[in-house]
C-alpha cells in the first residue's frame, strides 16, 4: 500500500468517525472557476488588497474598489457549487460533521446544500450600510450601478477570490458609485471582513466553540497563511484534537496536522464521502 491510500485510508477513518469540523479555505472553491491567492490555481495579485481604513476614508479607493467588484461579481455570480462542496454537504447530511466553517466569502457552501454555515468572512452576496446597517441583496445593488454607469463594461484580465478584478485606471475614474438606498446617504460595503477589519467576536467565539468540541477538525483546500483561519488549527492542536488537511501545496499548519493529504479537493472528497455517508468505516486491521 502506497502512502497516498494509507492517508486517505486514515482520513476515511478519521471522519467515519463523526462529530468532524470542517474549516474550508478558497482552495475548494478553484474548481468552480473562482481563483486561489495561493494555491496551484492561483495568482499573485497585480494590487494590493482593498483595506477597511482605505475603503472609508478615501473616496477614490472606495470608486476604485466597486469598479473592480461590480465586474468581479458576475465571475462569482454564476459560480455553481463543485464537487468539493457537494461531498461537505454529503458528509453533513450523514451525520459526520459538528459544524462548517468557510473563510471563503462565495457562499457555495450553502448552495451545495449545507446547512448552519458559518461564514467567518462575511458573504459577497450580500451589501451593508455603514450608517444605518441595513443589509442589501449584492443583486439589487448590481441592478442600481448597472442603472448608473450604462456602458460600463471594461476588459477583465484577472478575477481575485474576493470578487474584485484588475482594471485600469481610465476605467475606475469614470466609474460611478451609488449610496445606501434605504438611508439615502450611507456608505455601501460588502458584507465581507476587509483587511484591517475585525473578524466579529461572537462568530470567532462560535467559530472556537464548535472546534473545542469536535473530535476532529478537517481543513479543505486552506493555506492558513493568515491567523483568520490558522488560529483553529492552533486551538485544535493545543487541546489534542486530531487535525487533517487536505491540501494542493503545503500549509502553515502542516506542523501541528495528524494527517496531510496533498490532492485534489473535488476527486478526494468525492472519494471520502462515497467510503463514509453510507455507513461506518471499518477500524485499521
């Protein structure tokens, strides 16, 4: 037996076993044509990352930012679930999973058909007033900058995972944005965790919550290069809960992981829930 099956012969295990956490990165989502920062898919980024402070402060970065999504959003608007996503919801259906935590914004999760969701990072689809905190469908607000900018249609080159693209300059400046249409003033932003901004305490409270309990915690297709996610990980490790990482490329949180399975995420997940939804695994001989 080669080491690949002897690994996924001992994930199989670790997940027939139930009460699993699944902590999901953008990794799972690059089969659904939505790129990964990181991972064998993904490329670097030609900008640097929107921040919270540069969002509210400067109206220009603001512009800027919703030229880039308002193209963006229609990559990730027709993103259909893939099969990663379908063999979660496969595995939470049986009754092997505690709980879903995403990292990524996309909401594939749900569609696929998973339930209780906690997305640690906010919804794309989804559009926030930052002054009287109504929350908008990212459809209508599409509908609204479609309405405001006729003929906006730029050449995209690159999609990044948060939706937002490369665009030239040229075609930023011209690009007009629209305030909240509840308050008629507010400051629209998508309901997703910029850099700089504070993940909120209760869904990280939640987040540890459900990893402290777990039996095992599953990471899916998550360098876990940031402290967002990796911090589950380290929480895991630090109580002794057994931690598997199914990656393509290696992770910060290799060194405290029971197991790594460098593979596709679609195919080996497919393949997992096939050995364990229908029942129980048998033990290692």
């Amino acid at each position: 037996m080669d080491a690949v099956t002897e690994t996924f012969d001992a994930l199989t295990r670790l997940v027939g076993a139930g009460d699993v956490v699944v902590l999901s990165g953008a990794g799972l989502s690059t089969e659904s044509g939505i790129p990964d920062y990181r991972g064998p898919s993904g490329a670097a980024r030609r900008h640097t990352p929107m921040t919270y402070q540069a969002f509210t402060r400067d109206p220009d970065a603001r512009r800027r930012y919703w030229a880039r999504s308002h193209l963006g959003w229609r990559l990730i608007a027709r993103a259909a679930p893939n099969d990663g996503h379908r063999a979660v919801a496969r595995l939470q259906r049986a009754g092997l999973l505690g709980g879903i935590i995403t990292q990524n914004v996309d909401g594939l999760h749900t569609a696929a058909g998973a339930t209780g969701v906690i997305e640690l990072h906010g919804r794309l689809d989804e559009v926030t007033c930052l002054d009287c905190g109504n929350l908008t469908s990212r459809d209508e607000l599409d509908r609204r900058l479609v309405e405001a900018n006729p003929g906006f249609d730029a050449h995209v080159a690159h999609v990044n995972p948060d939706g937002d693209v490369d665009l030239p300059d040229e075609a930023v400046a011209r690009f007009r944005t629209v305030d909240c249409g509840i308050c008629g003033a507010g400051m629209l932003k998508p309901d997703v965790v910029f850099f700089g901004e504070t993940v909120p305490a209760r869904r990280v409270a939640d987040c540890f919550a459900l990893v402290e309990r777990a039996r095992a915690l599953l990471v899916l297709g998550s360098s876990l290069t940031v402290m967002s996610g990796r911090r589950f990980v380290l929480r895991a490790a630090k109580l002794g809960i057994p931690v598997a990482i199914v990656n393509q490329g290696p992770t910060r949180g290799d060194g405290h992981a029971t197991l790594t399975l460098d593979a596709p995420l679609g195919a080996t997940l497919t393949a997992l829930a096939d050995r364990v939804a229908a029942g129980p695994v048998p033990a290692a001989v």
